[in-house]
C-alpha cells in the first residue's frame, strides 16, 4: 500500500492559544516540490511470509493552474524497490503521469483513466474551523495498478470512510503544524459480470493508522507516518496481505539553473580530467554522460579504472545535497535484447551502489533503471560506436 508520512520531534507553539481556525489547501502558480515516501511491506499469501519489500516512492508535482481556490496539479510518480545484498539501491519499476484538480477541502476532480494517486481526498478538511480536540470524518478513495497481478484492465477503486482527529499544533523542523490522527478500516466486497479468467480481488479488509503534520501557514501536507495491513480476499479462495509501515515528507528545492549547471559541470570535468563525460541538458534536469563504462564481459563488477572515475563523479554529486538523482545504465548490444536489458539493469545498480559508498548521496535521493541497448547513442556494428552505447547517464533532477 502507498501513502505518505515521517519523524516526530516536537513542541507546542509557546505562547499561543489553541483558537479554532480553518485548514484549507492554498495553491501557489507554478510551484513545484516533490514527495518522497519509504514503505517496509511484508507480502504474505494464505497467511505465510512470502517476502518483505523496501518501497521508494517518489512524486514530483507541479501547479500548473488555479481556478477558485482550486488547484490543477500536474504530477509524476515513480515507484522504485530496494534490492539488498551487494547494491542495496533503488531501482525503478513503474511510472505514472497524472492530472487533476483539487479544491480547498481537498476533494479530486480525477478523470477515472489514472491510476495515481493511490489514496484520494485525504486529509479532507471541514467547512467550519476546528482546533484541537475537534474529530471529523470524510469521503475517500483508494484506486490500484492491478494490471500485471491481477489482469484489471482499469484502475481498481474503492471508496473510504476516514476519521481524523485534531490532536494538537507543534513545532516540527521550525513549521507551525497542525498534528491530525487519521485513521480508516476498509471492508468492500466486489462483484464482476461473468467468471473472471484468473484469480481476482473480490473482497478488501484492512485498516490504516496515520499521523499526519500539516502545514498551517503554507496549506500544505507537511509529513505524515503510518502502520497499515490489508487483506485482499481473492476469487480462488487464496488471499493477499500487505501489512507494513511507511512514512513520507514534501521537499522543495530552488529552481535549476540549468545553462549555469551545465557550464559548470563541464568545467569541473575538465578541470578533473574524467574521461569519456560530457554534460547535456534535457526536460528532466542535467545529465552527465558517462561513455565507454568498462565491466567484465557478462559482469556488473566495476573495475578499478572505473572506480576512480565514479569517485571523482561522486565528489560532483556531493555539491548537490538538495537534488535527486536518476542514474540509467545503457550496454551496447550483446546477445538478446533481454540479456542487454537484464546486465544494464545490474550494472546501474552497481554504480549507484558504488557512488552511495562514497558519500555522494543517501541511497532514497538515486533511483536506478536500465534501458538495455534500446537507445543506441551511436553505431553499434563499429567499435566507436560500441563505446559510446556502453554508458551511464546520471541525471541531477529539476524536481
């Protein structure tokens, strides 16, 4: 399950009264920020432990108009699983492009065609003010990708009862906040025209517990964690549970100068003399090219040559605490496209593995994917060209 929420580490507002005000969402002309949610899950089916997930989730949202108080949104989500052992780095598995409106309250306006975000209309605030101590309940949804587990074409939807409770204001990281408990049980039943063709969901128990920190002065979700376990009941008498914690925050970072960025990176790698880099700029922010990554054949090991490189990339990326990052791994071909695909997988992973050990970033601010030899930078049937296609493209994100 996906939501978002994160660390106590508070203080009452000295001096103030707890006077009733009104929560409301404010929406500011092309702002943008992001949030970044961690989830542990465990997977269990027919009741055994299955395995145990480290989800990164990752949303980039842009303002893109205002209309009465309302807000259109614009947003990207990423979805990303720790692999850990010798990487133990994020790789990337799903994206999503979503739009929609939401009002003061909080309410969507969501075309039925997305599949993001998971949980709607939540928090929904009242009409009148409410301080602490006031309780309220609301309407929500929770739509699902159930296209890969389940073969549901559409997104899986089901309505919510949610309560919350205004606990208290604190001080959390220098923000005036409102603290809300917001809690829901969901227990739906689903019914579908004629005998599904595999096993599906056909009934959905389970419980979420949140605390969540409001951002009283911006109208903003501020951070928020969670305990939740779900249960899906499923047409071939098996079940489903996913039960686990998360917690998430919103994060903004100044505006990418990218002409300035990308001039200097450039003088950087000179002045470093890393080879085979060049730096380009594209709609996701600044990409730095890495060409004619070496491995062993077959391998995702990096060699020395490699690793002294990647140190000095990784004294680059310290200089940018405030970004993400997006590393890809491209192999010029070998083999089936498959094989390709499966060895730039590992290889990106190794490298951002390598550049989290030496300190360029934490490993939630490096997402991995790979992209196989799909997207050749040059001619594969010469030896220039092969160099070229062996690369890693790390991206320092605008958002």
């Amino acid at each position: 399950m996906i939501m978002v929420i994160l660390l106590a580490g508070s203080s009452l507002f000295a001096g103030e009264e707890a006077a009733p005000q009104k929560l409301r969402f404010k929406y500011v002309p092309g702002e943008k920020y992001r949030i970044v949610t961690e989830v542990e899950e465990d997977v269990l089916i027919n009741g055994v432990l299955t395995h145990q997930s480290m989800i990164l989730n990752k949303v980039a949202v842009d303002t893109a108009e205002i209309k009465g108080g309302s807000g259109r949104l614009d947003c990207d989500f990423q979805m990303s699983e720790s692999f850990q052992g010798m990487f133990n780095t994020f790789y990337l598995k799903e994206s999503y492009r979503s739009q929609f409106w939401r009002d003061e309250l909080g309410v969507f306006t969501i075309d039925p065609s997305f599949f993001m975000p998971v949980v709607r209309n939540v928090p929904r605030f009242p009409e009148g003010a409410v301080k602490p101590g006031d309780t309220w309940t609301g309407d929500a949804e929770e739509a699902h990708d159930f296209r890969r587990s389940y073969g549901i074409a559409n997104a899986f939807r089901f309505p919510v009862k949610v309560h919350y409770t205004y606990l208290r204001d604190e001080i959390k990281e220098g923000v005036k906040t409102a603290v809300l408990k917001v809690e829901f049980t969901v227990f739906h039943q689903v019914k579908y025209e004629g005998v599904p063709a595999r096993p599906v969901p056909v009934k959905i128990t389970g419980t979420s517990s949140q605390l969540y920190w409001w951002d009283r002065a911006a109208g903003q979700f501020h951070s928020y964690r969670e305990d939740f376990d779900f249960l899906f009941f499923l047409s071939n008498a098996s079940s489903v549970e996913y039960r686990g914690k998360a917690e998430g925050r919103l994060l903004k970072s100044p505006k990418l100068d990218r002409d300035r960025l990308a001039d200097d990176l450039n003088k950087k790698i000179k002045e470093d003399n890393i080879a085979d880099a060049s730096v380009r700029k594209d709609k996701n922010g600044v990409t730095i090219v890495l060409e004619d990554v070496r491995f062993p054949p077959n391998s995702d090991e990096l060699t020395d040559a490699e690793k002294d490189k990647l140190k000095r990339i990784a004294d680059i990326l310290k200089q940018f605490p405030e970004r993400d990052f997006l590393l890809t791994g491209h192999t010029a071909r070998v083999g089936d496209e498959k094989t390709s695909q499966v060895l730039s997988e590992q290889r990106a992973m190794a490298v951002a593995g390598f550049l989290v050990s030496k300190g360029a970033c934490d490993k939630t601010r490096i997402v991995t994917q790979g992209k196989g030899s799909r997207e050749p930078a040059a001619d594969n049937s010469t030896e220039e060209g092969r160099r070229k296609n062996r690369r890693v493209e790390i991206t320092i994100l605008e958002n």
